[in-house]
C-alpha cells in the first residue's frame, strides 16, 4: 500500500469501516510512515470532539403526540381508499374475499361513527386540528388568572377556568375555537404527555351527556350551570374520565359566568 | 416482518407502524434540525415525512427501518431547503476566513479553540451534504452502508465526502480562531 492510498483510508480506518486484509496493510503502512498516524490522531480528535461537544437535539415531547395524531386522522381517512382500490375491475378472487371483509369492517365502523353525535366528532376534529402545525394555544399560560382574562372581549360570556395543576393536570394554555356554529372557549390541559381539550360555550334549551370513542379519541360531553361541555383527549378513558371528574366538582357550586 | 402484522389490505397497521419507526423520532429530528437549522421547519419536515413514510408503508419489506424512513426524511428536507432557499440571498463568500494558514500553526489553533460554540458554527457552515454525513455517521452512528442507502450514492462516494467534511471541518475551526487572533 503506498502513501497516498493510505491517507484515503485512514477515516474509514478510525470509523471500523475497513476489511480485514485492508486494515492490515494500513497497519503496516502506519508503522513505517512518518505523517499518517499523526493524520489518523487528528482525525479521532475531531471526531471525538464532534461527538462530544456537538449538541444532538432531541426532539419535543409535542411533536410525538402531533404525529400520532396525524397518523391516526391519516388512518381513518385512508381505510376507505384502500376499500375501493380492492374493488377496482383488476381485483382478483381473494381481493374480492378482502373486501368483503372490509366491507362488514367498514360498516361496523359507519354504524359506530353514526351513534356518535355531530357535536363530539366536531370535538374530535378541533383536537386533531389543535395538535398540528402548533396551533395547541393561543395564550399560553399555566395562571388560571392570566387565562380567563383573555377571553374577555373575545367571547359573549366567560368560562370558568380550573387549575388542576396539584392533581397532575396542568393547565397549558386556551384558544379561540369553533364549534356548534359558534366561537367556544378551549381549554388545553396537559396530562403528562397527552393533552386535553375542553370546550365551553353556554347551553341554551340543549343538553349534552354521553362519553364516546372515535379513532381512539375520547370524548366526554355534559351540561352543568348553564354551560355545555366537550372534553376531547387521547389519554384513555379512565384517565380522563377522572379529569372530567375534577372539573365537574369544581365548577358544581358557581354560576355561569362567574 | 410479518404477515401477521398486515391487515386485511395488506397493510401493517398503525401501531406497527409506531413500533417501527417512531423510536427514529429522535434520530430524524436531530437531522432535520441540523439540515434546516431551525424548530419549526424541522417539526413539520419530520411530521411530514411520517405521514409520507404511513402512506408508502405497504412497499416496506422490512429489514432497515431506519434507513428506509431516514431516506424519506432526507428527501423531505431537501424539498423544504429549497422552497427556503428560493426566498433568501447567498451569503457572500468570506475571504478572509478561507484563507490558509500554517501546519503548525492550526493545529495549536484547533486545541485551544475547539470548543462547543466554533464547532457547532463551523457545523453549521458547511455545506448541506457535507454537515450531512457527519451529522449522519458521527452523531447518528450510521454505517458507511446504511449512509450510502439514506444518501442515495456509493459507499466509495460516502468515504470521500465524509473525508472531505471533516477535512473542512477542521479548517473551519482552525479559520475561526485564526480570524479572532486577528481582530
């Protein structure tokens, strides 16, 4: 091995890249030359202080629960497509016999989705929405204080806003939402990972109860004080079941508005 | 993988899906971040290559996942640099800082001023491809294989760069500290 093919290898060398019978023959041209092992040294120098010294940015907590949430919506959406593709006039025999059974999948699914009122799928869907593209909150706050405040001009009523920090379900924030045709005051509560949703907008003659599950979305709808209320969240049912809980006690004495 | 993971459709289902390729998460926001330099572009061009990845996930057939979905994160950033490129003008070359200096002179230069800061510069002034495979070989851990699979060129073409990059790496370093002694 002369020189200059030694000089060539010396990276692949220091990074376990060479075969056998090469790293022998570099070894013996390292043992004799005068400038390659201090080249080989400078490299493992800059090699360990990249690895040392260079920051690797992880990424955030929110941006895995922003692409779960995508791959579910993405999920949802694309089952129907992969039903009609099977239908289409190349299908063959088995294809037929898939279909078939996404058919009764499809429409066990149909028939669930429709039990489900337009109300808490709307829910479901400003959730979805909510945790992509960073749109999670307008006002970021975990102050129940700085948080009722802002609505006040935005909206024709104001909701009470509980912190139920001390329980393990911090308040991140609030937003300006739609839902029933109307801007509704959201909440987002954080539960470790996951986030809830909680939407307020006063009741008229209308009165919501029922908890339901969409693409592994739960949903928990009720109307107390004069207030409807749609709690949306990933987190299982008993989990937010419990937040649900919390909210209802404390805000079971007040008035609306109050 | 296998067929017990596929659906009726053929398709492997979501939290296969999760299984395999969200441990990635880390790996793939940590080149995103380093190729477009900044949170915001890095988070959308790492969602969307999950989504593009879920929508081509019946053409996996298994072996290399990180490969096969770091390749398709590649390929989102780069569409991403150059939306982003299109709206900003070059930099204009520094003479100054590529201007050489002596052997023994810059190797004193790269010890004492090789901290976190200059390297993390020098990093960042590198050419695309070139920040690339370091980011990919040296903080990643990928093998010059696996690289050359991600990259879409010959494993003799991923030892030449990834020579050059630290090549020009250290002259970075060595060129930052020769410009401050200066000033």
């Amino acid at each position: 091995m002369n020189h200059d093919e030694a000089a060539l290898l010396l990276g692949p060398y220091r990074d376990g890249e060479l075969d056998p019978a090469t790293r022998l023959k570099l070894e013996e041209h390292l043992a004799g030359c005068p400038s390659c092992p201090q080249k080989l040294a400078e490299t493992r120098e800059l090699v360990g202080l990249i690895q040392s010294e260079t920051p690797r940015f992880a990424a955030s907590p929110f941006l895995k629960t922003r692409i779960q949430a995508a791959l579910r919506e993405e999920k949802s959406s694309s089952a129907t497509v992969a039903w009609w593709r099977r239908l289409s006039p190349g299908a063959t025999y088995s294809g037929w016999a898939a279909a078939a059974v996404a058919l009764v999948i499809l429409a066990v699914g149909f028939f669930s989705t429709r039990g489900i009122p337009e109300l808490a799928r709307e829910g479901v869907a400003n959730h979805v929405r909510s945790l992509q593209g960073g749109h999670l909150v307008d006002v970021a706050s975990t102050d129940q204080h700085t948080v009722k405040p802002w609505f006040a001009g935005k909206l024709d009523y104001s909701p009470q806003v509980v912190d139920l920090a001390s329980s393990g379900y911090p308040l991140i924030g609030a937003r300006l939402d739609v839902l029933n045709h109307r801007n509704v005051a959201a909440l987002i509560y954080q539960r470790q990972k996951h986030y809830i949703n909680l939407f307020i907008w006063p009741a008229k003659a209308d009165s919501l109860h029922g908890s339901y599950n969409q693409n592994g979305y739960h949903v928990q709808c009720w109307t107390k004080s004069g207030m409807n209320y749609i709690a949306v969240s990933e987190l299982g049912e008993k989990e937010l079941g419990k937040f649900v809980g919390m909210i209802q006690d404390q805000t079971a004495d007040s008035r609306p508005g109050g | 993988m296998t067929e017990q993971h596929r659906d009726a459709g053929g398709n492997l289902t979501q939290p296969d899906f999760e299984q395999i390729f969200l441990p990635h998460l880390d790996a793939a926001y940590n080149l995103a971040r380093w190729l477009l330099r900044n949170d915001q572009d890095a988070e959308d061009a790492v969602q969307e290559a999950y989504m593009r990845a879920y929508k081509a996930f019946a053409r996996f057939r298994g072996g290399d996942g990180k490969a096969w979905f770091m390749t398709i994160l590649r390929n989102v950033c780069y569409t991403t640099i150059k939306k982003l490129r299109s709206r900003e003008t070059p930099e204009p070359f520094d003479e100054e800082i590529h201007q050489p200096v002596g052997e023994s002179e810059a190797q004193e230069a790269f010890r004492q001023k090789a901290n976190a800061e200059t390297l993390h510069d020098a990093l960042e002034r590198l050419p695309d491809e070139f920040r690339e495979v370091i980011v990919l070989h040296d903080l990643e851990g990928l093998a010059y294989k696996e690289i050359a699979a991600v990259a879409g060129i010959p494993i003799g073409t991923v030892m030449s760069r990834l020579a050059r990059a630290r090549g020009r790496l250290r002259g970075e370093i060595i060129a930052a500290k020769a410009k401050e002694s200066r000033s």
